[in-house]
C-alpha cells in the first residue's frame, strides 16, 4: 500500500512539472509576439479566451 502511494505521489509531482513547463512555454511563445501574461497558471485561462484554448488568430509570422 506504501508503495502505491509513493508512486502516485511521484506520478503527480511528474505532472505538476510537466503542466508547469508547457504553461511557461506558452508564456514564452505569447511574449514573442508582445502578449505578456501574469505569472501562475490561474492567469492562462483568463488570457487566452474560452477555457484556456489558445487562439492565434491575427498574429501573423514576423519575418516571413
């Protein structure tokens, strides 16, 4: 039973790192092109529109 829990506890924090690491890659993609967002992921929703879908409509490639 221990170790049950300590596998579930590790596959948790294994999601909370890999949450973290794509809402901060979001944010770095956002902030190239001038969209900057508040810290935590309690702000991605609120910014990004319905539900935390991402819409990149109207934001053209720069450079191309």
């Amino acid at each position: 039973m221990q170790q049950a829990m300590l596998a579930l506890h590790r596959m948790r924090e294994q999601l909370v790192k890999f949450r973290t690491m794509q809402i901060n890659g979001l944010r770095g993609r956002l902030t190239e092109y001038g969209e900057v967002t508040a810290k935590g992921r309690a702000s991605v929703p609120k910014q990004t529109g319905s539900g935390g879908k991402v819409s990149l409509h109207g934001i053209s490639k720069r450079g191309a």
